[in-house]
C-alpha cells in the first residue's frame, strides 16, 4: 500500500472533511460531484445569462460556458474525445442534435421529468438505456415581405418564393447555415428530389444579392427596400417588434410576417435542445441542469427572454411580440427529426450543383 507521512495525511483529512461538510451541508445529493457544469452551447441570445445565473443561484452549481457554433461543437466534442471536459450541450438545430446522436457524442439520460415534460417528437427516441438529446424550445422560419409591394397571399407558402414574381428580389442567409439546411430538408421530404432542385434553382434566380450577414439583415434588407422577401426565424423579428430602437420601430413598420403552409404541412420548425455530453465529468450536474431547463421558470425564459415557444404545454406565455406577428396559434409541420437530418447531405449536394452558398 501506498505510505503517507502522518503530517500529511492528518492535512489531506481535514482539506477533504471540510470540502464534504461543506458539500453536504449546502447540496445534499451533489456531495459526491464538484459544483461546476462545463457547457459548450451554441445559444447566442444575451437573455439566456439570466437563465444560467438562476441555475447557480438555485444549486451552487457553477457553469463554465464554452460559445461555438453547432458544428464547431459537434467537431470539438469529437477531436476531445474522452477528454472532453463537457457536461452538457446545447444546440440550436434539430438536424445537428441528431447528428450528435448519431456520432454517439451524447450520453443518454434517464429522467422521468423531461420525458414528462417534452412531447415525443421533440426529442430523441426513448431507448432502454436513456434518452439522448431533448428539444428545450421551438422557433419557426418564417416568411417576411416589403408591405409596400406584396401581399400575404402572395408568399403565403415556402414554394412561392421561387416564382419568377420575385425575380431580383429574394434575401437570404447562406444556404447551407443550419436553418436553411433544415428547412430545405423539410422541404425534401415534402416535395421529392426533382421539384425541390427545381425550387432551389428558384431561389437562386430570384437572389436581390449573394447570401450574407444573419436573418437580422435579410429583415432589414426587406425594410430597406433591397430585399423584397426574405426568410427569418421568429424570434429575430420579435426582438425588433419589441425593440424600443426608432431604427427597429422603422422596420417593423415597413415589414409583413407570414407563417407559412398554412394550409398545406404547417411552418418548418426548428428545434433547440440539449443533451448530455458522452463523456461528462458531472454527470448528475448535467442532468440537474437539463432538468432545471424544462422547469416553468426556464421554459418562460426561453419564451418571454428569447421569444422562443417552450416545449413544456401549458404554460402561460404572454409574449405580445409573438402575438403581434401571429404567433400564438399557427399549424406547425410535424416531421420526425430523423428525416430532417438524414436529408441533408442530398440537399447540400443539391446546393453545390444549383450554386446556392
Ligand atoms: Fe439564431
């Protein structure tokens, strides 16, 4: 057996029955772990610091955040290995929580609480050793328009922004960043290869300008006049519409939303989740924080701080932004998550060849 001087070990003792009887005395149930949680998250929205400082607040967890985007996260988790100090993950993409889940980068979870919490098809698949990723939020990719020349009716689904009526006039982000990826994969399933090139070169005819910047600037391009539809996440525009910022007010005033298919599959949805890092170091921190996310208080953060919907039903969101943009009630598209990431190598080939960046 390993020897050690009595000095030393009366030292190490004390160091350890001090750290316990802190431990256990201010978090029963965490004694065994160190109050940290390592995040990498793909979240960028300012309004989630609240989120996490309520979570140390209420725990005494402490958490380290490490921002990348979702494929920076997914290729650091798997150049670290087993070394990666990660706990927990979050990602802003339903196809990227899958590709996670595929490269086996997540540890699964048992929890009776987030399966009661999340509905079926915004997480992963329940499996006997635990359940991989879970969707904590949705947004919709909507559709926005210079009132000044069109109308609703005229970009009230997704198939319309190729007609040749918006020749010159369509803005968009890059074509293969996460949330055009996903929604061009949806788009997959709903129409068959053939039609969805052919809607893609659409797109491209019908581009006011190369893609660049974020779905901020394809608004304000459609404020500005430069653009004349453009596609955006919800909870971009919200964030103008609850702007006290005269240049917001500005282009708010100029912009329509359409949520749409509305009378087809419903508005692509995107999902924002997360999940347990393969090779977490707190694993019962993880779990504790996933945990928290789904609780009312969490959940209202996401809806009322980042003008997301929450997963959890029921709750009272009173969001006037989302209401004002239409909002509250919409029909949603219902695709299995799988699907979404299966197709997006085939889309992104397709990107390649009709030349959309
Ligand atoms: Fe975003």
């Amino acid at each position: 057996m390993h020897s050690i001087h009595p000095s030393r070990w009366l030292a190490t003792a004390r160091k350890v029955g001090v750290l316990s009887c802190f431990l256990i005395g201010s978090l029963p149930g965490f004694a065994a772990q160190e109050q940290v949680l390592n995040l990498y998250s793909a979240r960028h929205y300012a309004t989630d610091e609240a989120l996490y400082s309520n979570f140390t607040r209420a725990t005494g967890i402490k958490i380290n955040r490490v921002d990348a985007d979702d494929a920076g996260i997914l290729a650091r988790l798997k150049a670290e290995g087993s070394a990666s100090p990660a706990d927990v993950i979050l990602l802003v993409d339903a196809a990227r929580l899958w590709k996670g889940e595929i490269d086996d980068l997540f540890a699964p979870v048992q929890s009776p609480e987030l399966l009661k919490a999340i509905p079926e098809h915004l997480r992963a698949k329940q499996r006997a050793e635990g359940t991989s990723w879970f969707g904590l939020s949705t947004r919709a990719r909507v559709i926005v328009y210079d009132k000044q020349k069109f109308k609703p009716s005229d970009v009230d689904t997704y198939e319309k922004l190729a007609d040749p009526k918006f020749l010159g006039r369509l803005c968009i982000r890059s074509g293969s960043h996460p949330y055009n990826l996903s929604l061009f994969s949806a788009m997959l399933e709903h129409l068959g290869t053939a039609a969805t090139e052919n809607w893609l070169k659409g797109l491209v005819a019908n581009l006011a300008r190369q893609p660049k910047g974020g779905d901020t600037d394809q608004i304000k391009g459609v404020a500005s006049g430069e653009c004349g539809v453009a596609l955006a996440n919800s909870y971009y525009l919200a964030r103008l519409y609850r702007s006290e910022n005269p240049q917001d007010k500005t282009v708010v005033e100029r912009i329509g939303v359409v949520f749409p298919n509305q009378s087809s599959w419903g508005t692509h949805i995107n999902i924002a989740g997360g999940a347990m890092a393969r090779h977490a170091k707190h694993p019962q921190n993880a779990v504790a924080f996933l945990n928290y996310l789904v609780s009312e208080q969490a959940q209202k953060y996401f809806a009322d701080g980042n003008n997301e919907w929450p997963v959890v039903k029921g709750l009272n969101i009173n969001n006037p932004a989302l209401k004002a943009m239409g909002g509250t009630s919409f029909k949603s598209e219902k695709l299995d998550t799988s699907v979404i990431g299966m197709n997006q190598v085939k889309v992104q080939q397709m990107l390649d060849r009709v030349g959309l960046r």
